[in-house]
C-alpha cells in the first residue's frame, strides 16, 4: 500500500539534553555555541518542540559526551515517566 504523499505529524522525540547540559555546567549559549546553533533553538530542543537532524543531534551528543541513544528517544526515558 503505498502511503500519500505529504508532511505527516512527527512522533514525539523525547530527550535529555537540559539534564545533560545542566550537569556539565552549561549554558544554552554555550552548548549552542558548541554545536552551532541559536541559543533558543537549544531551548526548543529541551522542551520537546522541534526534532534535531541527524547531523545537529551526533554534535549534541559528542559535545555532551553521550551516545544518541542516551541522548533521544522515542520513549518517554524512565526518570521522566
């Protein structure tokens, strides 16, 4: 069956990124500064409003010194249930 073509509403991504930050002493302007971001579009990562590609989130999670896996996922992680 082929599917029709278009945007489709994205599944939530859940992530870690503010708890990682924070307990390495970061700032948003830092950690955007790392990666190469705005510091606002970190802080629309945290609260789970917009999705990083794939390039964005192998930076984040180099710079936060965890793999993507521990980083994002498409389950809520236990701590946040």
């Amino acid at each position: 069956m082929l599917r029709a073509m278009g945007r489709q509403k994205e599944e939530p991504l859940f992530n870690r990124i503010e708890a990682a930050r924070t307990a390495q002493g970061l700032s948003r302007q830092a950690l955007a500064d790392a990666v190469g971001v705005h510091y606002q579009t970190i802080g629309y990562l945290e609260r789970g409003e917009y999705s990083p590609s794939l390039t964005l989130a192998l930076r984040l999670a180099e710079v936060l010194g965890l793999s993507v896996q521990a980083l994002f996922s498409v389950r809520p992680f236990e701590a946040d249930r």
